[in-house]
C-alpha cells in the first residue's frame, strides 16, 4: 500500500512511512500548537505525490478562519484560493476545463456563534439547521470538484471542543462531509449535487469518477487539554470521532527542566508500525520539524 506521506520533515518514519489513505486522521490539540500547520504540510504534499494540492475546509465559527492562508504562504510560499461560501456551484458548466472550486473553503463567514445544542434555545438550533442545508450545495461542490479535478487529501478545520460531541452542530456537519461526501461512491455525491438535473450529466460525471479508499482526510480538533500528559491520559473512546479514526495524533506540552516544549504521542495508528515514543518537535516560519 502507498502511504500518503505527511510533508513534516521527520514524521513519515515515525508513522510506519506515512498515513493510510482512504482512512480518518485526527490531530488532537490545544490551539497554538501547530495543528493547522500540519494540515498545510499535509496538503501542499499533495503537490508532489498526487500532483494535486489537498484542500482545506474550515468550520470555525467563533472566530475568524484558521489563517491557512498565511501559514501556507509563509510556509511553502502556496497562495490559496478562496471558494466563496456564500456562491451556489454553477451546475450548468461545473466539469468546464477552467472551472475554479478554490482549494479553501470557510463555510461560516460570520462569527460569535455557539456550536451545542445546550448553548441555544429551541429556535437558535433549528436556524443554525437552516443556515447548514443553504452551505450544503456549496460544500459538496466545493469538495466533489476538487476530488474530480484529482485532489486526494481533504483538511478539516475549525472543531471546537465541546463536552458531548452529539450536541455540536460542527460533528455534525463533519459526520455528513465525511461520510455523505468523502467517503461516498462519487456517482452518488453527483446525484445529491446535481439533483434533478443529475441525468443530464451524469456521463461526465462518470468519466469524472475516483477512488474513495485514495482520499485521505485529516481532521484537526481543538482540545481544552494544552498538556500532552492530560491528552495521553483521557480515554480514547470519548466521542464518535475518535473511536472512528485509523490514526490518532497528539499535539501537546510537556515540562523540559524549566521550560514548556511541544511533543507529539501516536495513540492509535491502525494497521502500520507506528512509535511508541514521546517525540519532542519544533515550529518555525517553515511549519513543524520532528527530532531524531
């Protein structure tokens, strides 16, 4: 099996050569430390390898969105395209050889909403429902035309961390991304897309069709734990997520005589080697950096 190798300059080798495609990763940590990073190493590899950038979807919504495009300019010197979330996909030309779907997507471009059904009254949630099918359209475009275009790696972004994951509005929305678009065979996401002029063009969407076991998709989660001793501690079935993923990585602190450094701990990395060491990393203009 060919790994989907992660671009973080020392990481590949401790994941047994990489990610497995075609599988759920999750990059556990306390903001700041270095996830959206990651996800930029991550997609930007895909130059390489798949000869196709990954994308990035960003679900934040109590704040601004998670400066990919900074980091990705600063980074690997990768200028960004913004989809506009507030545009329905032009089905009529959508497999045009020049059709832009951007490579980064904010679904929520506003900001201060609460994200649990606990937070919001009766009518708050059921309008944070309506707010989500209006972006529906929008997403499935977004990530549908960038796998056809051959985008093989997919970033999530922006999840917040909540006490009961069932009453977020974010797992939610991730839950129908990941299995009603990511993982689903891609004539089906033509048809949700398409819908009743799915005949029409379904020919091109059938040259268009991919392999769904090619697709990996990183999801990176904020947690309230900053320090990596509380991250390794908590159990690993809180949560669907978590339960659900191949690969499960830790970003954290840990105490250095009388300094604070970040390390990363690989609790689950199923079917690979993976090690089972604490391994301290670093992080400059240039993104993450494992040590030996």
């Amino acid at each position: 099996m060919q790994r989907q190798t992660t671009g973080v300059p020392g990481l590949d080798e401790l994941l047994g050569g990489g990610l497995v495609p075609g599988t759920l990763t999750v990059i556990v940590g306390a903001t700041g430390i270095g996830k959206t990073q990651f996800g930029v190493h991550f997609a930007h590899e895909g130059i390489a390898q798949d000869g196709q950038s990954g994308v990035f979807f960003d679900m934040s919504s109590r704040g601004d969105s998670q400066n990919h495009a900074a980091y990705a300019q600063r980074m690997v010197d990768w200028k960004l395209t913004r989809c506009d979330s507030q545009a329905k996909p032009n089905l009529d030309d959508f497999f045009a050889a020049d059709a832009d779907y951007g490579n980064f997507l904010h679904v929520f471009d506003y900001v201060g909403k609460r994200v649990t059904k606990r937070d919001l009254d009766w009518d708050a949630w059921h309008e944070w429902q309506g707010e989500l099918n209006e972006k529906l359209a929008t997403t499935i475009g977004f990530l549908y035309g960038n796998l056809c275009r051959g985008s093989r790696r997919i970033v999530i972004d922006g999840i917040e961390p909540v006490d009961t994951p069932s009453e977020s509005i974010q797992f939610n929305l991730f839950e129908y991304v990941y299995h009603q678009i990511v993982r689903k065979d891609p004539m089906w996401v033509a048809r949700d897309l398409f819908r009743q002029k799915f005949r029409e063009h379904a020919a091109e969407a059938e040259k268009q069709a991919y392999d769904p076991a090619q697709v990996g998709c990183v999801l990176l989660q904020t947690s309230k734990e900053a320090m990596l001793d509380d991250l390794i501690s908590r159990p690993l079935d809180e949560g669907d997520i978590l339960s659900g993923a191949n690969t499960i990585i830790y970003l954290g602190k840990f105490m250095d005589g009388r300094k604070l450094r970040r390390a990363m701990y690989v609790p689950k990395h199923r079917g690979s080697a993976v090690t089972d060491e604490i391994v301290p990393y670093t992080i400059d203009d240039a993104g993450l950096h494992f040590e030996a």
